[in-house]
C-alpha cells in the first residue's frame, strides 16, 4: 500500500549533487536541482509593484543585490534552486520528457513559488540553450499583467531584466540566425504543477509511485478528496474568459495546461484586432488545431489526458464521465455570463441563469461580429451606447449614428481579403479532387481527411465571390446585420457596463512597438504600454494617441509560412496524382 505525506518535503526528489546541467533524461524524479547560469551586465528595466506585493515585497530597483537575484547571478540563503520535470502531448502527439528547459524555480516565499525564466541550461533543455531573449521575456512580461488585469486567471510577471548576454536566434525559422540579447523574467504562481507533470509515469517511471503522491499535495491544496471536479471547473471557466476577450494561447499542449487553471507559458499568443473566429497565432499550427475557435474543444481534449494519467489513483471512466457532465456546462455558465456583461445584459461578479433568447443573441453577435470582422476591442464601448427608450424597440436616431459607429469598425477592405485569401493553388487543389474521384482510397492510405479538402474548395468558392464585391457592397451587409441584431437586442433589459470592457489590449503589433525601442535602448513605451495595460478599464489619453500611432499589420511572415505549409501538402499529394495519369 501506498504511502500518503502530508508534506512535500517527504517526496523522493533528485539530488543532483554532481551540479551536472547537460540536458538527459530524468527517470523517477519530480525535478533536479539545477543552478542559473551568470548573465552578463543585468539591468532591471520594469517591474510589477502589484505582482511583488503578494510576497510581501516593496521593492527596491536601485539595490543592485535585488537585480542580481532576479538576473539569477545571486541566489538568496535559503532558496533551493530546481527545474521540474514533465511530459506532454505535442500538438496531440505524445512527446515524452519535456519539463522547465529555462526556467529555475528558487522555492516558495508566501504561498507563491518564484521562478526565474530564462535563467540557464537545465537537464530538460533538450537541443535549446537554456535562455530567453528579450522578445520573449517582453511578452511573458506584458501579457501575464494584462491578463490579469481584464480578471483571466494567469500566473504573474513581476520582473523583467535585461542582459548583454548573446543567444542565437532564428526568429522566423527560415535559416536567418542572428544574435539577440537575453532577458530574465521573474514569474510567480501558487503552484507550477502541469497537466504534463502527471504524465510522467508514462515513459520515465514505471513504477507509478510518483503521480499517488503529486495527487496528494493537489488533494491538500485545493482542500477536497475530489480536486479532479476543480481542475475541470477551472479550466472551462478560463478558456470561457480567454474566449470573452479574444485570447488565442497558440500553443495549447496538455505541457501547457496549468493545473490550477492559470493562463501559463506565454509563447506565439495573441489577442484578436479584428474579430475572425478562426484566428491562428501560432505559425507552426498549420491545421488550426490551436485556433480561436478550437481553443474550448482543445482544452477538454487535455481535460481527458489528464484523466489518464491519473488512472493510477482514479477511476478514469468516473473522471472522462465528470468531464463529460461538467466541463461544457460550466463553460457556457462563464462564457454567456461574461459576454452578456460585456454588453449591458448582466451584472456582478457570479453567473446568473441564461435563458435561451440571451444564448441567440450571444451567437448571432459572433455572427456580425465574424462576418463584418468588427474591431474586437472598440465594437463594445459602441455598443454600450445603445439604449432603451421608454421600452421602445424602434431604432432611433441615436441608433442610427451608433450603426455608422460599429459599421466603421470592421476590418479595412485589404485586411478582410487577405483573411479569406486561399492560402493553396486552386489548379493543384481540382487535380487532387479529380484524383480522388479516380481513386477514393488514396485519402485514406495517406491519413487525409476529406473534409480538409472540401473546407479548402468552399474557401475559394466564397472568395471568388467577395473578391468582386465592393467595399460598398460589403458594408452594407454589415449594416443590414447590425439593424437586425439591434432591434432584438433592444428586447432586453440594459445595466450599467463597469470595469468590464477594456479600452486596451496588448495586440502584436504594439507588443512589437515595445519590443523594437526596447532593443535600440528606449525603456519608455515599455513603461507607458505596462501602465495601461495594468488599468485597462480607464482611459488615458497617451495610449489613445499611442494606439493611433501603431498600424495594423497581417502577420505576413506567419501567411505565407501557412500558405508554404498547405501547397507542401497539395505537392505531396499529386506526386500521387501523377502516378496514376
């Protein structure tokens, strides 16, 4: 019989008293005992004051003790530096050992385990270097805040230094290495603990005598006998928010999946400009598994993982049948709630009861909002500005001039295009089609899903037809949606809109802004993007100038890496097609 603790202390860690940091595999340990690497000249360029105080900490930025530590070039007395270790499944594929390959975790201060990222090589590095450039860090950094900030649940950022350490980079992965300077954030969260870190049983230890005793320390946190219930609440309750505000993680691997239910490891995210359901971030994500709107499929998917993982110490069919009953449940709660107070139709902080008539008027606003491609910041102080009148329906003539308003949000007539652009070549697409006519089990021998081609030929059917179309033409549909959805949402009943619809949201391309005078030395827009960022909800009229200042850029490195992707795969394809004309 199992040994239950009652303290992780008693849990059987490596104690890698060699100080060997060469990346190997690690059977049978939790994490490895690991020191950061010196870096060279730190300095300490923003930091969180709010993030600090949950440690009790007022921190002092000109103390150059207080830089080294969150450099990781001096370790306090009482901290015992660690890398965790973890497995995963990688775009849903198993990947084995993965675990904290630049992250250094120094111990808990306050209920809070403090974690220097990109601190230096660990043994779960792989083929990496251990470190962090300051691209990275400053997304980490901004992000973690802002999402705090809007009330989404995420590990914190408190600090952020910068270095004259060198790390090569190939920023695009195409051949173009460069040298970067590196960063080091200071993150914080209750716990690190992973979907991942109950999977490694798996592959590197057999002996199942890990996982029994992870699950302990989580019964003990969360105060229950049945935590399992909790993570699935948690974690409907933050894609339901993510969701709410446009949020695309990117990289939604069950590695990534925080066991609190935090928004955790901030890599290729993005927050949405222009409303577009089917949002990548991502550039390696060629199928879109990690897209917008997949986002809640997914993270039920990992729900289910982590269910088999925990097969040691559950039962995993009454784990898959809690999922089953509560997770999409409880999603729909936080999300119609949330959506709902985002345009007057709720208040307070707990979820109400949704009738059916609030769930239409919820999917039909993403209806408008998809096709008009609407600003997905700004269409919500617009439509704040609609009211009742005397309990009339009827548009008025301040209605009228709140359509022109929402109409003047949607995407720019060459953004909208290049969003509905085919990314592969529709001479190549027909030949593979008329292949599969030939031969209807070719698919099948190759693992290729025949929706993906039928999605690939209704893309260049719409396209052919909005091509033509005027931006007159075009707007004028958005009007005709946006009168109707009004008339019905001027049925209900309104409530005062408070701290819920934010005036700023870190887009790439601001958070690229910053990254760029940071580099070239100018910590200023740095200062003034954290700042707003920190206060979302309140209107600062340096931001609205800096907003307008920053132009809107498609990812075009990101299309065409996906354009590239997709035509790879119709080239493979008609090798096939050949060989049989």
């Amino acid at each position: 019989m199992l040994q239950i603790i009652k303290n992780l202390n008693s849990l059987q860690f490596e104690n890698n008293k060699s100080g060997s940091k060469a990346p190997r595999k690690v059977i049978g340990y939790v994490y490895s005992e690991v020191q950061p690497e010196q870096k060279e000249n730190p300095q300490l360029i923003a930091y969180s004051q709010k993030a600090f105080s949950l440690i009790n900490v007022e921190l002092d930025p000109l103390l150059k003790e207080n830089v080294e530590i969150l450099a990781g070039n001096l370790i306090p007395q009482t901290a015992k530096p660690v890398a965790n270790c973890y497995c995963g499944y990688q775009f849903g594929n198993w990947a084995s050992q993965l675990g904290d390959g630049r992250a250094i975790s120094l111990g808990d201060v306050n209920g809070y385990d403090l974690q220097l990222k990109g601190a230096g090589l660990t043994p779960y590095s792989r083929f990496a270097d251990g470190k962090a450039v300051i691209r990275s860090s400053i997304r980490e950094y901004l992000c973690s805040e802002a999402l705090y900030a809007l009330g989404i649940p995420t590990t914190r950022a408190a600090s952020l230094v910068i270095t004259d350490t060198l790390a090569a980079r190939d920023m695009f992965y195409n051949g173009q290495v460069k040298q970067e300077r590196c960063a080091v954030v200071l993150r914080m969260a209750p716990t690190f603990l992973r979907f991942g870190s109950f999977e490694i049983e798996r592959d590197l230890n057999p002996k199942n005598t890990l996982v029994p005793l992870l699950w302990d320390y989580v019964k003990r946190y969360f105060q229950t006998q049945q935590p399992f219930q909790e993570i699935i609440l948690r974690t409907a309750k933050l894609v339901a928010l993510w969701q709410c505000y446009g949020f695309c993680h990117g990289v939604l691997n069950t590695d990534n999946m925080s066991i609190l239910g935090l928004t955790i490891d901030y890599g290729p995210f993005g927050f949405m400009e222009y409303f577009d359901k089917n949002y990548i971030c991502n550039h390696s994500d060629n199928e879109g598994r990690y897209s917008y709107t997949n986002q809640p499929a997914i993270c039920q998917w990992n729900l289910k993982k982590l269910a088999a993982a925990l097969e040691v110490v559950k039962d995993k069919q009454e784990m898959l049948d809690q999922i089953d009953e509560l997770y999409w449940p409880e999603y729909n709660k936080w999300y119609y709630f949330t959506m709902l107070k985002r345009i007057g139709l709720a208040y307070g902080d707990e979820p109400i009861n949704v009738n059916k008539s609030q769930k239409i008027l919820i999917d039909q606003l993403f209806e408008v909002l998809d096709f008009c491609q609407s600003n997905f910041t700004k269409v919500f102080h617009v439509l704040n500005k609609i009211k009742r009148h005397d309990d009339s329906v009827e548009l008025l003539e301040d209605d009228n001039e709140t359509i022109y308003e929402l109409i003047s949000l949607s995407s720019p007539p060459q953004v909208y295009l290049e969003k509905k652009k085919p990314k592969v070549d529709e001479n190549q697409l027909n030949k593979i089609l008329q292949l599969v006519e030939m031969q209807p089990g070719i698919l099948l021998s190759l693992g290729v899903d025949m929706n993906y081609l039928n999605q690939q030929k209704q893309v260049f059917d719409e396209y052919k037809i909005i091509k033509n179309q005027s931006q007159e033409e075009r707007l004028q549909k958005c009007q005709e949606k946006w009168i109707n959805w009004i008339i019905q949402y001027k049925e209900e009943k309104h409530y005062q809109v408070d701290k819920i619809n934010p005036y700023y949201i870190l887009t790439n391309n601001l958070i690229q802004m910053v990254i760029d005078k940071t580099e070239a030395g100018d910590y200023d827009l740095l200062k003034k993007v954290q700042q707003a960022i920190e206060n979302p909800f309140e209107k600062n009229a340096e931001m609205d100038e800096l907003i307008n200042q920053v132009p809107y850029k498609e990812n075009i490195l990101f299309v065409q890496s996906q354009a590239q992707k997709q035509l790879n795969f119709l080239q493979q394809l008609l090798l096939y097609y050949k060989s049989f004309t």
